[in-house]
C-alpha cells in the first residue's frame, strides 16, 4: 500500500505552552506523570509495609528522581551521544535540545538506591525490591510522551497499523513508542504487581524487574530504527540490545539466588 494509505501522525509541537525561556513540554509533562504515579502507587505499598512508612518512601522517591535525572542524561550522552560529547563536553549540559536513556536512568537509580542504603542503613536489595514495581508505568508514560512528540519511531513496514510520522520520511513505520509503552510498561508493571503478592526471597522482585524488561526492550528493538549515527553493531544487533543483555542475565542471577536463600531460610 502506498503511504498515503496510512495513518499520516500529525506534527505536534513538543513544547505545550511557553512563558518566555520557560516551556511545558509534553516529554516533561509525561515524566511528571510518572512520578505522581510512582508517588501514589508507593504510598500505597507503604501503608501496607511492615518495613517502610510515607516519609522514608517520600525521601527515597526524590533520590531516585535525582538519580534519574541525572543518569539518564548522562547515559544518553555517553551511550549514544559520546563523539559529539568529546567534541564539545558542554553538550552534555544542553538539556533543552532533549536526549535522556533508560539505561542511564537505570544506573542513576540504582546509585541513588545505593547511597540511600547505606546512609539508611538498609540492605540494597530490599530497598531496590520496593522500588522495581513504581519504574514500569514511569516507561509507559515516557513512551507516551515519545509517541507524542513523534520521535523514537519504528523500522518501516506495510502492516495495517503502520504510521508515517513526520519526522520520519514518507514511509509507514511501527508506532514502536507504543509497542514499548505496552510491554516494558503495562504488562511488566501488571506482572511485577502479581510477583510481589507472594512472599519472595530478597532481590527476585529486582531480577523480575530487570530480566521482564530486558526481554520486552530486546524484542521490540526488532521492530524500533536504530540510531541513525550508530546504526546496527555486532551480530545485527542495536544499542539497545546490547544494553539489555547484562540486565537479562543479572536478572535471572538474582531470581534464582533469592530462590535458593527463601528455601534455605524455609529450611
């Protein structure tokens, strides 16, 4: 079928309203969303905790706000930004031109998830066990947010539900933002909620959390265009794949870990 036959995706400006230098932006907007979410669902969860009230929560959420912040930033710019990085260092600061990483926020969390253990005196696994549930639905409001502002847009293709974006030449492509938006937010958010009803060995919500979305950004990266600049590396595979391999592995080591010391502690 011709592109004309398509879904032709309008041009939204990503900027929802100005006040001079100041802009609302709809990317802003969706990770906003993500934390009020994340705010309100970890309320819950604390009221039902033997081992977490409101306000250690409050303060655990604005580290890992932080945390992805400034990991997000700084893994978009190393993982996928570097040549223009060393060729002017101060890119890394030019946040108004976009560019934020998952596996960089990732990082930054688990820093940030870090330093709160320690200065709290908690084990990093339990704190990180608390936290894996809030992440998915801050991904489906990112992927959202992606959709919107048309960028991050799949591979080309002819099925029925193919979108021509503007920013993406003529040709029909995946709407691979929502593909992204349903499994490593929807769906993982849906299974990690399950998991956790049941008691389970320390760290294995943490290794559900990193192996469900390591399988979900690994297929979908099928489907998504590559980096322009990077294009496809080692055995056909993207960035993005190889970015998921160490958390589908790390995943699978401490769900099995945290398996054996619940058998061992039932013992």
């Amino acid at each position: 079928m011709p592109p004309t036959d398509f879904w032709q995706f309008p041009a939204i400006d990503p900027v929802i309203i100005g006040f001079g230098p100041l802009a609302i932006r709809w990317y802003g907007l969706a990770y906003l969303a993500g934390f009020a979410f994340a705010y309100w669902w970890g309320n819950r969860q604390a009221e039902r905790s033997q081992h977490w009230n409101k306000q250690q929560f409050s303060d655990l959420l604005f580290w890992c706000f932080l945390g992805v912040i400034i990991g997000g930033r700084f893994g978009y710019v190393l993982f996928y930004q570097f040549e223009r990085f060393i060729q002017d260092p101060l890119y890394l600061f030019m946040i108004t031109e976009g560019g934020m990483s998952f596996h960089g926020g990732l990082l930054g969390v688990i820093g940030a998830m870090y330093l709160y253990a320690r200065f709290k005196q908690r084990k990093f696994l339990q704190v990180s066990d608390f936290i894996a549930p809030l992440v998915p639905m801050g991904l489906f409001f990112g992927r959202i947010g992606n959709f919107i502002n048309g960028e991050l847009w799949g591979r080309s293709t002819d099925v029925p539900w193919a979108i021509v974006f503007p920013s993406g030449g003529p040709v029909p492509r995946h709407p691979s933002q929502l593909y992204e938006a349903i499994l490593e937010g929807l769906l993982l958010f849906g299974l990690l909620w399950w998991y956790q009803k049941k008691p389970r060995g320390v760290g294995a919500v943490s290794g559900l959390f990193l192996l469900g979305y390591g399988v979900a950004r690994f297929v979908v990266e099928f489907f998504r265009e590559p980096d322009a600049h990077l294009g496809l590396l080692s055995l056909g595979m993207s960035m993005g794949q190889w970015l998921t391999i160490p958390m589908i592995i790390l995943g699978i080591a401490l769900i099995v870990n945290a398996g054996k010391k619940q058998q061992a502690e039932q013992l």
